[in-house]
C-alpha cells in the first residue's frame, strides 16, 4: 500500500509541532481539515484482503509496424473501488493514440477498459500483467496489484520480393527443384549426349547423333535441377550496428535475411538461420511457410547486443551447417572478420558475403568537413583491404549501400563469380 | 468536466484571494509577493504542467496559512485558505488523472464518490477547525500529555498504514 497523499502527512505533523513549540492552539485546528481528508481516505479504503479483479489483454495488429492493445479490468470483489490501470510502453513503441492509463471507479461486476494504438518497429514484445492501483475516493490509500493479462505481439521485418537468384552450388539436395545440380537428368537447359538406356523416352532421343551412328540409340540429358540448402549468418554483434537517427545498420541486414529467407523458401530451398550476437541463435534447417514464419520470428526478436565471447566472426560455428550448405553472410564487417572466410573455404562451403557498407551509412551522419573525408578516406582503405582479403578466396563479396537495392547488387555479384569460375 | 475545469481554477484563486486579503489587512505586505509566487505555482499545476507544481502550491500556500497565525493574521482567513488549498490539490491533481473522453459511467460514478468525500472531509474539518478555538475545556497537564501521545501515536500509525 502507498498513497499519492503521502507527504501531505508532514503538513500536519508541522502544523502540530509549531502549535506544540509556540503553545498556540490554532496551528493544530489547522491541521484538523487535513486530518479529516486522511480519516475519511482510510475509513473509505478498500481492504486489501477483498480485492479481487480479473483482466484480459487482447493485442490486435492494425499495420505492418503497429497495433492496438484493449485491456478490460473486471471488479469481481463486493466493493466499490477506485481503480488506475497502467500499461507502460514498452522500449520501441510510440503511442499513436489513446492513452496508457485510465481512472475509473468500478461497482462489483464493474469493468474498466484501457485502449490505446501504438507503433514500433521491428521487435517482439511480450506482456505478462497489467498494473491496477485500487484506491479510496480520495487516493489516500492505494493498493498496487499486478493482474495476469498476458499477451504477445511481434513486428516482423519488412519483406522484399526478391526475383530468384541464379545461384550454383557445387552441391545439391536431390529433391527437385529449380537450380542446376550440375548433373545430367531431368531439366530444361541442355547437358548433354549419352547413350540410349532402356526405359529413356522417346522424345529425348537425340535422332541426328543416331541417325549418324545406325544400330546405336542417343539420349538427350539435361542438366538437374534441385533444391539447394541455404544457410543464412546475421551479424547481430553490436560493435557492427552503426547507428544514425531511429533506425541501425542491423535493421537493414535483417530485413535483407528475411528477404533472402523468402525467396530461396519460395523456391523451395531448405534455409536455416544463425543469428551471431548475444548468443549463437541456430535455426534448423527447414522447407515452406513454416519455416519463413520461424525465421521472422527469430529475426524479429534478433537485437544487436555486446558479448566479449563473440567478438570476432571467427568464432562462428560452421559445422552447425550441412556440408551441402550455400553459405550468405550478412555482415558490414569488423576489423578481424576476414579470417572466417579461410576457414569457409577449408571447409569446401560456396560463400557469399552481402556487406551493407557502414562507412557510406555512418558518414551521413558526420558533418560533411575536411577531417570526415580524411578518417572516411581511412576507413574506407581498411575496409578495401578486409574486402581484398575475402575476394582472393574466390568469395563473391556484395557492397551494400543500404538506401540502394539489394537484390540487382547480388545478381551481379554472383553472375561475375560465374564468369571468374568458368575462366 | 466543466464542474472539474471551474473547480480548479476556482479553489486555488480563492485560497491566494484569502492570503492576500489576510496579510494586506494585517499591514504585512512584504508577505504578498510570495502570495504571488503561490499563485503562479497554482496556476501551473491547473495548466497540468507538472505534478509537482502542485505540491509547490499546496506547500506555499499552508505555510503562509501557517506563519499568518504567527503573525496575527485573521485566524477564519488563514484557516480558509488552508482548507482551500487543500481543496485546490485535490482537484488538481484529480482533474490531471487520465480518465476516459467521452466520460462514461464509472467516469461520473468516479467524480461523484470523489466530491461526496472531498466535501464531506472539508465539511468536517473546517467549522469543526473554526469552531475549535471558541470552545475552552480545561484538562489536567496528565490528559493533555496523554492525548498528544495518543495523537502522535495514531499519527504514526497512518504513516506506517499509508507506506504499508
């Protein structure tokens, strides 16, 4: 039990000692109005032993980055009370409309509601009670409970439609699906010519070659196409999330995995996720829309956090992925993270780095001077010689300037780690 | 609503009016100016700027009420003007509550319970308050003593109630 009325209590108690100290009588009636106030707040008060209230929550989404919280408060106790239900936001959310407290005074049966719209951005967001205050008329004497009205809401990453990649990974799963398995089969671009088996169909055989060969059958092959198995790294390590203004550099490299996470599951890949911050978040891999929903999931709880464990992406668990995995690291890049990628390679894993540049993003935020070109000049030749590393691995690297289209960047990057394989 | 938003206005200006009436009856005019600075800090608590205007006003406002007894100041003024800034508190930080807009029926079941107290516990103290002193009763020293330990005793008791 508090009170808002609390320091009122020295009021009286001076009016009493300046009476008492003076031997003056009139200071103490001065305080008996007071005295009144606090009397009739703790004759009206409602014991606590009888309070009883249910509360429900029930969190309704109303746009991609928003929602509405109602909460109802119901009195089930057999008195008349004051009741103040406060519902703090939480880090992230602004109020949009309404408010987060309100005042009623409840009969038994009684129901108080709460209703206010909020937005945030991307995070998940759980709540587990409401906080009521039950008074006297007077606010004299107040009660703090904490009423379970439990819920979850979550604002996932923006998604961007993404066109397929023309990825080829050494390796396939051999389920059918649209990339190139790099073997003979079933498909649609040309592989090649072999002999006839018996059972081939008729439509493939290659009657020129056979024609040219009497007595002997000419298959046409075509090359495979499978599934891949796609494994997803965030960066989630704060050193790595510049921030300027609201949003950080790790905002648009979540949004870019969700992107990435939808496409290669509309295409039927199996994609898993590794989120590499506070700890190591390891997603298995999976098909189709419940995976997609895992992955959102996961991304909208992801939060860029300092662990001096996980200072470097050395330290990244590669045999978590299938030795099959196509590996896409989403990373701006830290002094030092460059000796992942030997190891990635020793591994045999197909690599692609999607770096959202840090010095492009941080430099909007400095002022445009003398010493901000030098130390981005600097920065940016640190940057080249990490990127160096990592591209003499034959490791497509993706520069990323945020406000620019993903998508066209990684086309071309894989399509020029084409030509350089097939020189 | 319109009740809550005269009351508010109407409490606070009637205490500093009381002050001010009290003090420049007694001559005392160099009290007067920090009637005014009570009167601002009121009126910022009725804008709603902050709750602790509030606090400032009400506290101002009870030590002039307060230090006017000392210095001979009409005893029913300063004995009103302490009841209204009692009055001018609670109503401001009353009316700066969050409560619903449209009013619905537990908001006007809220004022109504509200004010029924708020009179009645201001109905109580102030005539028994002005009254109090016409009455003389002679107790022993031994009684006087003993009802000071009780009031300081229950005043304790409130104290330890409210912090809980």
């Amino acid at each position: 039990m508090h009170s808002r009325a609390l320091p009122l209590l020295p009021i009286v108690l001076g009016l009493v000692l300046a009476g008492l100290l003076a031997r003056r009588a009139e200071p103490i009636w001065m305080a008996l109005p007071f005295l009144a106030y606090f009397g009739l707040g703790i004759l009206q008060s409602p014991s606590a032993g009888k309070l009883r209230f249910h509360a429900t929550r029930a969190v309704e989404k109303i746009d991609a980055g928003g929602g509405i919280v109602r909460i109802a408060a119901c009195n089930r106790g057999g008195e008349t009370v004051h009741l103040r239900l406060t519902d703090p936001l939480q880090p992230g959310m602004r109020l949009a409309e309404g408010q987060t407290q309100t005042l009623a005074a409840l009969r038994a049966g009684e129901e108080a509601r709460l209703e206010y719209t909020f937005h945030s951005g991307r995070g998940s967001f759980t709540w587990e009670s409401v906080r009521a205050v039950a008074s006297d008329p007077l606010g004299v004497v107040e009660t703090e409970l904490h009423l379970p009205a439990a819920a979850r809401f979550q604002v996932q990453p923006e998604l961007k439609k993404f066109r397929p990649f023309p990825i080829r990974p050494q390796r396939t799963l051999h389920t059918a699906g649209s990339i190139p398995a790099r073997m003979g089969g079933r498909g649609t671009d040309f592989w090649g010519v072999r002999e006839y088996h018996p059972g081939d169909p008729l439509r493939r055989l290659d009657w020129r070659r056979t024609a040219r060969h009497p007595g002997q059958f000419y298959s046409k092959e075509f090359e495979q196409e499978e599934i891949a198995e796609i494994g997803l790294i965030l960066d989630a390590r704060q050193k790595t999330d510049l921030r300027a203004g609201e949003n950080g550099l790790f905002e648009h490299s979540a949004r870019a995995a969700a992107s990435l996470a939808e496409m290669f599951l509309r295409q039927g890949n199996r994609v898993s996720l590794l989120i590499f911050g506070k700890e190591i978040e390891f997603l298995f891999p999976g098909y189709g829309k419940n995976q997609l929903h895992r992955i959102l999931h996961a991304l909208s709880k992801a939060v860029p956090v300092m662990n001096p464990d996980f200072d470097s992406l050395h330290f990244l668990p590669l045999h978590m992925f299938s030795s099959r995995s196509f590996i896409m690291i989403l990373s701006p890049l830290a002094p030092g993270d460059w000796r992942l990628f030997p190891r990635l390679r020793a591994h045999g894993y197909p690599a692609l780095l999607i770096s959202p540049d840090p010095i492009d993003y941080a430099r909007r935020a400095l002022p445009d001077d003398r010493t901000t070109g030098l130390a981005t000049r600097l920065a940016q030749i640190e940057r080249r010689l990490q990127i160096g590393k990592i591209t003499q691995l034959w490791i497509p690297v993706v520069e990323w300037q945020v406000d620019r289209p993903l998508d066209p960047l990684v086309r071309a990057a894989i399509r020029n780690s084409h030509i350089q394989q097939e020189r | 609503m319109l009740r809550r938003k005269i009351l508010k206005l109407v409490c606070p200006l009637a205490c500093t009016a009381c002050l001010a009436a009290g003090y420049a009856a007694a001559g005392i005019w160099t009290a007067l100016p920090v009637v005014f600075l009570a009167l601002s800090a009121w009126l910022l608590a009725a804008l709603g700027r902050s709750g602790s205007f509030s606090w400032a006003a009400l506290i101002l406002s009870a030590g002039l009420a307060a230090g006017g007894l000392f210095a001979s100041v009409s005893f029913p003024l300063m004995m009103l003007a302490a009841t209204l800034a009692l009055a001018g508190w609670d109503i401001v930080l009353f009316t700066n509550a969050p409560v619903p807009d449209p009013p619905d029926g537990s908001t006007r079941l809220l004022s109504e319970r509200h004010y029924r107290s708020l009179i009645t516990a201001l109905g109580l103290g102030l005539p028994a308050a002005l009254i109090g002193p016409s009455i003389r009763i002679q107790i022993p020293f031994g009684w006087m003593i003993l009802l000071g330990i009780f009031a300081l005793l229950s005043l304790e008791g409130v104290w330890r109630r409210l912090k809980g």
